[in-house]
C-alpha cells in the first residue's frame, strides 16, 4: 500500500500554494538569503495588503469628517461676519440718514461711536461725510490710505482696499446726501471669523474679484495640500473662503500611515538578517580577503569571521593551505629570478669588457700603423666598435627600467666619442644636440648609432672646420614616432660630398635606412638628412 508523503512545513503551513514559486525560486540562481527574503514576503504580503487597506479607509473616513467640519465653520463664519457688518450698516445708515434731514448731531455721533467701539477696539475706524467732503462725525485716528475722497460716494456697499488691510463698508443716506464709511482692520475681521470649532490649521481669506485679504493664517504651514471651501457673504461681492491645512508630514505620521507594510517588511527582514548573519556575512568577507589577496602572502580569513558554520570554517582552512602553497612557489620563482638578472648582468659585462678589448687592439694595431690610410681604416673601425659600446651601454642602463635606450643620453655620449676619436683637423668640429626625452629600443638604437657615425664621419672628411645639429622631435600628432634631422653645411651636395658616397657611404646609408624601415631624405641645398624613427611610448 503506497502512502502519500507528508508535506513539509514550507509547501503545507507557510504557504499553501507556493510550490510553483518555491521550485521557480530554486531554478534561478538567487543567494540563499534572497531566497528567504522572497518567500517570507510572498507568505505575508496579503495580510500586509489587507491591513494598508484597512488604515487607508480609516484615513478617508477621517478626511470626510474633517470635510464636514469645515463646511460647517465656514457657514458659521460667514453667517457670523454677515451678521455684524448687516448690524453697522443699519447704525451708519441711520445716522447717514439723520445728519441728511437734520443736520449734524453731536448726540447722535456719541451713540455711533459708542456703538461701534468693538470694532474700533481691533483698529476699525468710522466716518461721515457730506457731499463736499466735509466730515461730520467719525473716530479721532486719521482715515486709512487706499480709498480717496472722489471714491465715497461711489462703489460697492461693502469691498477690500488693494492697498491696505481694511474691509470698507458704505452706508449712503436716503436722498445721497451723507454717506458713512466704517473700515474694519484684520484683527477684528479675524476675531469675528474664527469659528467656534476646535478646528486647527486654518487660514481664512476674503476675496472681492481681483482683491484679496488674508484674514488668519497659521504660523508655518502658508503652503501645502489642504481642504479649501467657500461661503458668500451679505452683501454678494466679497467671498469668504476658509482652507483647512494638512499638516506636515512628519516620520511618525508616514509610520502610523505604513505602520502595516512597515510590519510585514518588518517580518521578511527579520528572516534574512537572520540567515545573513550565520551564512552570508561570511562568505562575503570570506571572498573579500580572497579578492585582497597578493602572490606571497598566506590568507588567514578565519581571524576575521565568527560563525557557527562548520563548512565556512573549513572552506577558510582550505584557502589557507592554498596560499601556503602559492607563497612558497612565489619565493622559489623570486631567487630563480633573481639568479637570472644576476646572470643577465655578468653577460653585459663581458660583452661590454670584450667591446672595450676589441677597441684597444684596434687602437693598438692603429699606433703600430704607419700608412695614412691604413691609420683612418682603423679609426674608422674604431668609431663604428665606440658606436656598438655606446649603444650597448646605453640599452644596459636602462634595462632596469624596462624603459628602452634613452635617445638623448645615445646622442651625447655618441657625439663626445665621435670627437675624441676625430682627425686632428676635426677635433674642432662642433656637434649640437636637441632632443626631447625619449626612448627607443636596441632594435632601433643599434642602426641609428651607425647613421650617426657615418654621417659624422661624412661631414668631418668633407668640412672638418664646420658644425652639425642633431635634432629628434616627436611628430606632431604622433606619440610613436620621431624625426632625425642631422643638419651641416658640410652634408650640402657638392662633387666631393657625391664621390665619397658613391664610394662607400651611399651603400651604407641606406642599408641602415632599410632596418630602420624609412626612407633617409637629404635636403643637398640645406645639408638635412631626415629620417623617421620608432620610439617606445
């Protein structure tokens, strides 16, 4: 009898349905603790969605009633400051009326101002004045700027001054005789607007067309979402609208708000802090040090990871080992090298001893010599072997440096070994050197060593008594190749100068232009060979 196998506590109690995504998650190669971080928040993310769902509608609910509340005060408001300028208005018109049949009543002005005193108490201010402008009664402070003498007969019962913060309101008598003009200041607009709610954040304005006054504004909070409703006022002109700010958003408010997604993240996080302390921690400093790790140096990871994974524990003493190993390859591969350079540098010197061998048996053989040519055949050998030791010199010096043959110190030590080894007519023969700092290799020091002394040589046999100028430049734009010039009065073509290279010269040159692979150009009118040369980078 086959008997179905129990389910695991993933597949059966943590999430029912997510197989599918249990053996999705397991084909991709995600770290274990992405893993653990994608199932906790797939198993909790409904209860975490059912909960935001739930604060949201709270949070409507509450938007609603905030709503409704502001409705209410704003009519209050309204009703209220309709109220009290209805109640002016009936006095001034009274008196407007009086002081038009009557004439002025000093009584009757004491009454007005008595019963007006509460506005005046906020700044507001009253007076009456006949047609020509004279002033009947009124308070003792002088008028407020913004509505001139030609305007008080004329306008709206009630309107905002565009140039000060006082609301006028007008009361012309019966026959347009006397009219009354009572300015009401903020503070007292503001005492008779504030709603009797407990109602926070509010700011209340008064509009008449383009005109506006702010009435109350809360310190702090002048811009940012909020409810704005609007009530008219009697008389119709002048809108009161009243905007109930939100107020800041601050880190506890968005906590409340996403107190739900904060727990269900909250849960899911737990899990893989968890499993990234015991497990990925770890590794990841475990791959730090083998990343660090140089040629020689024996990796000891373990010193800094503390964990109770046994096989972390011996994949560091395996990466130890390792490194052991490879430090003791590297130090064997260091005295190999070592004895090689030590090898490489006893045959320069003995090539360089045999070049100077060589030399002083030439110059032995050349002192010996008593025929002049026999005497210039070996001075010209001579200075072709000082050329070869220049070079050789040179290329071991900066073999060091891995750098190639410096092509000024070349020139320099060439054209001083040129001048000593000279005819004694030539010891006078100038040589002048300008060069920017480069290298090249033996490969291209060797010939140009020898296209140096043969030209040198030319130019001594041909005008002892003249100079020359060796010149090596980069080419413009070109950061791999110079320009050679050797330039003297005694290279310019002449039939003496065409003799000894059709004898002997002319062959050399250009076998030595060949491996310099380019062409050697001369310039017989201005005595320039130029030829371009390789140089290292």
């Amino acid at each position: 009898m086959e008997t179905n196998p129990a389910p695991s506590p993933t597949e059966g109690t943590l999430i029912p349905a997510a197989g599918p995504v249990l053996r999705r998650l397991n084909a991709v190669s995600h770290s274990t603790g992405v893993k653990m971080f994608l199932i906790l928040t797939l198993a909790l993310l409904p209860l975490g969605l059912i909960a935001l769902v739930a604060s949201l509608q709270a949070i409507r609910t509450a938007d609603l009633e905030k709503e409704a509340l502001l409705r209410v005060a704003v009519t209050q408001s309204a009703r209220k400051l309709s109220s009290d300028l209805a109640f002016d208005r009936t006095a001034l018109l009274l008196t407007a009326d009086s002081f038009a049949t009557s004439g002025p009543d000093r009584a009757l002005c004491a009454r007005l101002t008595k019963f007006l005193a509460s506005h005046d108490r906020g700044g507001g201010r009253h007076y009456i004045y006949d047609r020509t402008g004279r002033l009947l009664c009124g308070s003792t402070l002088p008028e407020p700027a913004g509505l001139p003498p030609s305007a008080h007969f004329t306008g709206a019962p009630a309107q905002l001054l565009p140039t000060s913060p006082y609301l006028v309101s007008r009361a012309r008598s019966g026959n347009g005789a006397v009219v009354a003009v009572a300015y009401y200041s903020r503070a007292y607009l503001e005492a008779i607007t504030n709603p009797a709610g407990t109602l926070q954040n509010r700011q209340i304005t008064l509009r008449d067309g383009s005109h506006s006054m702010i009435v109350t504004q809360p310190a702090g909070l002048s811009s940012g979402r909020g409810t704005t409703l609007s009530a008219r006022l009697d008389p119709p002109n002048i809108l009161l609208t009243m905007t109930l700010r939100d107020p800041p958003a601050t880190v506890a408010r968005m906590l409340s708000l996403f107190l739900p997604l904060v727990m269900w993240f909250a849960a899911a996080a737990i899990g893989w802090f968890v499993v990234n302390r015991l497990l990925i921690r770890p590794l990841v400093v475990l791959r730090r040090s083998v990343a660090a790790y140089q040629p020689g140096e024996v990796l000891e990871p373990m010193r800094r990871i503390r964990t109770p994974a046994q096989e972390i524990v011996a994949l560091g003493d395996t990466f130890r080992e390792i490194s052991e190993d490879v430090a003791t390859h590297e130090a064997e591969m260091a005295d190999g090298l070592e004895t090689q350079r030590k090898l490489t540098r006893e045959v320069h010197h003995r090539v360089k001893n045999n070049l100077q061998i060589i030399a002083s048996l030439i110059n032995l053989h050349a002192r010996s010599a008593h025929d002049a040519e026999a005497v210039e055949a070996y001075a010209t050998i001579q200075r072709r072997v000082d050329a070869l030791s220049v070079v050789h010199r040179n290329h071991y010096a900066e073999l060091e440096e891995h750098r190639g043959v410096g092509v000024r110190s070349l020139v320099s030590e060439l054209s001083a070994s040129l001048r000593s080894s000279a005819p004694a007519e030539a010891r006078r023969f100038g040589i002048q050197i300008d060069s920017d700092n480069l290298h090249i290799s033996q490969d291209v020091a060797v010939p140009v060593a020898f296209l140096l002394t043969e030209l040198v040589e030319l130019a001594m046999l041909s005008n002892p008594r003249t100079a020359m100028r060796i010149a090596v430049q980069l080419e413009p734009g070109c950061a791999n190749r110079a320009v050679l010039h050797i330039l003297s009065p005694a290279l310019r073509g002449s039939a003496d100068m065409t003799a000894r290279l059709e004898e002997r010269y002319g062959r050399v040159l250009t076998g030595l232009s060949r491996q310099l692979r380019a062409p050697l150009e001369h310039d017989p009118e201005t005595g320039d060979y130029a030829i371009a040369i390789t140089v290292l980078e």
